[in-house]
C-alpha cells in the first residue's frame, strides 16, 4: 500500500512537471511561429510595394478586410507595421485558442505539483506524528508492538526505532530479571550463611558450659567434638565464601579463561588426584581409562574444577561404588561421560540440579548447592555443553560436550 503512495506521488510529480513543461514550450512555439509569419508577410508585401506602387491600396484593403481593421498610413519597408498590423493579427482565433490551452495545462500543472507536494508533506506529517506518538507511548510504557506501515522514507526510521525499543525492552526485562535473581541469591546466601553460624554459636555455648561445669575427661571429649564442629562449619564457610567469589567475577564478566590445549585424559587424572583423601573417606573408587590422544580447547584449572565437582557429585550418590569416566571424539566434539553406581538423580530434582543453591533430596549434609552450577557456568563459558540424566543401567550421568566450533 506504502508503495502504491511513493508510486502516485512520483506519478504526480512526472505529470504536474511534464504539463508545465508543455505549456510552456507550446508559448515558445506559438510565439515563434506568429513572429515568423509576421515576418514573412511583411517581406512579400514589401517586395509588392516595391515592384507595383500602384497595388499598395488594395494589399492595405485586402489586409484590413482580413484583420477587419481601418489602420492609416503610407507604405514602408516594415509596410505591415507603416499600415497598423502586428504578428497577433495572422494567427487568427487558433491563436486565442492555443493561448487558452497553453494556460490552462501550465495552471493544471501548476495546481497538480502544488496537490502533490501538499499530499506528500502532509503524509510526511502524519507519518512523523504517529512516530513521536509511539516514542510518547514507549516513554510511559505502554507501547504495543510496531505495525510495519510499508516502504517509504520513514521504513529505515521506523525499523531502528522498533530495534531500539525491543532493545531497550530486552535490557529491562533482563535488569528486572537480575534484581529478582540477586534477591534470590541474597536470600540463599544468607540462608547458606545461618546455618553454619548458628551450629558454630551453639557449639561455643556448649563449650563454656562445659568449662563451666568443671575440666572433666567427659568435658574435654564434648569440648573436643565441639572445636570438630567449629571446624567443619568453617570449612563450610570458606567454601561457601570461595564459591560466591568465583559466581561474583563470573556474573561480573572478569573471570578469564585461557584458550589452550587439554589432553582430556590428563584433565581427568589431575581431577582425581585432588580428590584422593575425599575418594578414602567415601571409600569409593575412580575409574578412568586410557582410550587414547584427545584434546580440547580450554583453561586447564577452571575446566579441572568443573570436572572436580562433577565427580564430587557422583561420589556422594555412590557411597562405597565406583565412579567411571569415559571420552569420546567426533569432527563436532569431544563428549565426557563421568557416572557413578548409585540410585540416580530423584526425576523432580533433574529440571533444578544446575541451578544456583538448589540442594536435591540425597544431597549429603554441608552441601551448599553451587558446585553443579558452577561446573555448568565453566564449561558453557568455553563453548560447551553440560546434561544431567539417568542411566537405563541405573545410576547418574553428567554428559559435557566441548564443541570444535
């Protein structure tokens, strides 16, 4: 429809100038043509008055009963002008006439340019008005979706303010979005915070009432759990601390990970290792074979802590099991299996189990439910991909994929 617009006015424009240009060229002609004319007759009558003086009367009679005029005068060499005609008096009524319709297409033209430039100019307006409407609506937010109005001057204007208003709508969304999610967070933390603090305090109670009663053998053994309890809890505690740091630089943009190559069977030995003394105290084994030369592009220590906490997941749900690791590659990635022997994740828990401070039903007590999302935030940072599921066999599963492009 827009184009059909840009199509009349252009229309008009073409006409209104093209009449105007034929009224004017047909004055040029007219005018041309009666001068000639006039020009011409004069050199015969002349040549006449010349050669037969006698005939000058009745050329003078035969041009007034033309004309219909009475001029007075005697003959000259400009004879026609000596006897009262001009050049208007040969062209006759065609003369009037094309007068009349060199005047009417030039006002024609001239009225049809004006209508057209008014037209144009007022669409523009309206075009323009209803833009200022829009940004007036965006301002209070109540803006609805902009309807595309076709092809015209105003599409690139219209389309970088519709980008522009989905942009800024996107980055409220997200801003809400991340308030929403900070308050969240805040509330886990200082949940996650609580509860070792409030074990901590109980546990000192306990100590100065222990001193209190008396420095007794029994005391010394309750003071003793007491002081391992305090420990544990803030152990819990610089974990804790440890962690939102690193989901702080994360959120922040600041975290940088290396772009090197990672022979993936290295990264799972150097993975295990720190886990040794956790292995011994869950009396659980690591199963990682050799199956050959694979690499992957990434940072060696944030990717190792990744897999350390996917390992540290699977060994809590196979206390007493083993825990098996297994790498493939193809021209797309190289996939990472890491599965233990247990029970498997509870179905309600898999939507949940990367989210940040979600603790599923068989977590083991301390957890502060950050590893998962941590190892996930690592490994998507690096151009991969990370699923939890069960297996048919039984068990839970953790698949990463680290795409080659």
């Amino acid at each position: 429809m827009s184009g059909q617009k840009n199509g009349l006015h252009t229309l008009g424009f073409v006409v209104s100038v093209s009449l105007v240009a034929a009224a004017v060229s047909a004055l040029l002609a007219f005018s041309h043509g009666r001068r000639a004319s006039f020009e011409l007759l004069n050199a015969v009558c002349g040549e006449v008055a010349e050669q037969e003086p006698e005939a000058m009367r009745s050329i003078s009679a035969a041009l007034k009963e033309y004309t219909r005029e009475n001029p007075e005068g005697t003959a000259q060499k400009d004879i026609l002008s000596s006897w009262g005609y001009g050049s208007s008096d040969f062209t006759g009524g065609g003369y009037r006439q094309n007068m009349l319709f060199a005047a009417t297409g030039l006002l024609v033209g001239i009225s049809l340019f004006m209508l057209t430039y008014w037209h144009r100019n007022k669409r523009e307006a309206l075009r323009m008005q209803a833009l200022a409407d829009y940004l007036e609506q965006v301002n209070i937010g109540k803006a609805v979706i902009l309807s595309p109005s076709g092809e015209d001057d105003f599409s690139k204007l219209e389309d970088e303010i519709y980008k522009t208003v989905t942009y800024l709508y996107q980055t409220r969304d997200a801003a809400v979005q991340t308030r929403n999610d900070f308050a969240d967070n805040l509330s886990n933390i200082a949940h996650q915070i609580k509860t070792p603090i409030t074990a901590i305090s109980l546990s000192v109670q306990m100590m100065k009432q222990e001193f209190m009663e008396g420095a007794s053998a029994c005391s010394v053994c309750k003071a003793r759990a007491h002081v391992e309890q305090v420990e544990r809890q803030l152990l819990r505690l610089t974990h804790l601390e440890e962690a939102l740091l690193v989901l702080a630089r994360i959120d922040a943009g600041t975290l940088f990970l290396q772009r090197d190559e990672i022979d993936v069977f290295t990264l799972l030995i150097l993975a295990a290792e720190n886990l040794q003394e956790l292995l011994a105290d869950f009396g659980t084994t690591l199963e990682i074979p050799e199956l050959g030369e694979m690499r992957i592009l990434g940072d060696l220590d944030w990717t190792m802590e990744a897999v350390m906490n996917l390992m540290k997941n699977c060994m809590e749900h196979s206390r007493g099991g083993a825990v098996h690791c297994s790498y493939t590659q193809n021209s797309l990635y190289t996939e990472i299996l890491i599965w233990d022997e247990g029970e498997g994740f509870a179905k309600e828990d898999l939507p949940h189990l990367f989210e940040r401070f979600y603790r599923g039903q068989n977590v083991r007590e301390g957890g502060i439910g950050i590893g998962l999302a941590l190892s996930k935030e690592i490994i998507e940072r690096q151009n991969g991909t990370i699923q939890a599921k069960n297996r048919l066999e039984g068990g839970a599963c953790f698949e990463i994929r680290f795409y080659s492009h």
